[in-house]
C-alpha cells in the first residue's frame, strides 16, 4: 500500500518551498496534495501529500506513512521572521480588526494561534495596542522590532519545535540549511524516503529545481516575498552580541535538539 506522504514544517523553515515542490510533483503524478495549517486534529486521510504548516498535532495519521520535518537554526526563524512580518500582506499581520468577541480566529489571530485559550488570544489582541502586528514592528528599531518579533510569532513558533514529541526514527529532520547547499542530492533524499518510486524520485527532482534559489535570477528571487535574500542564514550579520547570548540562554536547547551548534563564548 502506497504510504501517505506528510511534511511537517514550521513559519521560516521552508514551508512555501514544500507547498510550491509539493503542488507541482502532485500534479505530475496525478496525487491529491493538501495544507493543514494550525492545530491538526485529523490529517486528512484521503490526501496523498498533506504539508503540516505549523507542525502542530493532536492524532497519529490513520494511515500508514512516510514524514519529514523541515526545520532551521531557530536564531535565523527569528531574524527571517522579523524581515518577512515587516513586508508580508498575510490577513493576520496586517489585521487591524481588534474585537475581542469569541471565537477569535483568522485574521484576528493567526492559524498557529486558534487554537489557544480565548482569553491568551484577548491579551493578543491587547498587546498590540491598536495597530496590526506588521505596523508594530515598522514603529520600532531594529533592536525593539526584534523584541517584539520573539514576544510573538517567532517565540511561539519555537515554543513549538521545543515541544515536538513525533517519534524521531519515524519522522527524520531535513535542514533547510543542508537542502538549500546541495538541492538536487537533499531533494533526492526526500523524495526517496517519503517512499516514492525511483522514476518518480527523477521526475519530482526535475521538477524541484524550479524552487532551487540558486538557479533563479533576480526577477525570480523578486517575486517570491517569503525570500529576504539568497543567503539562508544571516542571524550573524543581524543579531548583536548582546541579542545572541540572550537568545541562546532561552532557547540553547532547541538549538542543539535541532543539531546546530551554539556561539563560542567570547
């Protein structure tokens, strides 16, 4: 029985890349691809491909399957986060739409978030202070902006990857780092153990490459809002001393689960 193929990812790790690869390989095998995004209380079991977006789940799958979990260094979720909620038209980023009547979901929250209690989805709304999430940060400097950026999404999104519990033998982690510095070979590998049949393997990797941002030019790299730049990790250059001592005393332990290494002490 072919298995059912899951990818888990979180907000910065590569999810519009699987959505964008996932679409087009469905497409070409004649497969049903679908994205479930927030909590999961049921992966749809008549989907071939379901891309879990927020890696948030309730219930194993009710069909047999083959997973990934695309993840990245945590300190470059921060800075990535940070730069795409300054640009992004997202309904939950730009929402200006306060009322704090239940339920409290999309836009006035984001997916990720629907799931909370009413009353932390309230203190949400709250704190920001009547301007969207995205107007917040363009009235900050960088460094206030970056704080604002860890107090919400990114600091969710980490408490997240902090409390993933999914067998690791079942579910193997995918760098974003590894696929983005030898595409074609890390695609393979994805393809491969998501169980699909060598011939499938090539053509889905054929199609991939269009995905590749080392192969796109400028104009492709401009269309795409969820790319800041072709490098895919720029937490060195953006974060101070300061910023990353602190943010490793908090989250050193999701850094080194994921298998990255923490900064040498100076």
């Amino acid at each position: 029985m072919t298995p059912q193929r899951l990818v888990f990812s979180y907000h910065k790790t590569g999810t519009s890349l699987f959505l964008a690869v996932m679409n087009q390989v469905a497409e070409r095998l004649g497969l049903r691809v679908v994205t479930q995004y927030g909590l999961v209380t049921q992966i749809d079991p008549d989907a071939d491909i379901v891309l879990l977006a927020h890696s948030l789940i309730e219930a194993l799958p009710t069909r047999p399957f083959r997973a990934i979990r695309v993840v990245r260094d945590p300190r470059d979720i921060w800075v990535s986060g940070y730069l795409y909620h300054r640009r992004t038209g997202e309904g939950w980023c730009v929402n200006t739409d306060f009322d704090a009547t239940p339920p409290i979901d999309y836009p006035r929250v984001d997916f990720s978030f629907q799931h909370q209690p009413e009353a932390w989805k309230r203190a949400y709304l709250a704190g920001l202070n009547g301007k969207s999430y995205q107007q917040n940060l363009l009235d900050r400097d960088q460094a206030d902006g970056l704080a604002f950026e860890l107090a919400g999404y990114t600091g969710c999104t980490l408490e997240a990857m902090r409390g993933w519990r999914w067998p690791p033998l079942a579910v193997p982690d995918i760098k974003l780092e590894t696929i983005m510095s030898g595409y074609d070979a890390a695609m393979q590998g994805v393809f491969r153990h998501l169980g699909f049949a060598p011939a499938e393997v090539e053509a889905a990797v054929e199609m991939a490459a269009s995905e590749d941002m080392g192969r796109m030019g400028d104009d492709g790299i401009a269309a795409r809002p969820q790319i800041h730049s072709r490098s895919v990790s720029k937490w060195r250059d953006v974060l101070s001393a300061a910023q990353v001592a602190a943010f490793e005393a908090r989250y050193g332990d999701v850094i080194t689960r994921l298998g990255y290494a923490l900064s040498a002490p100076e």
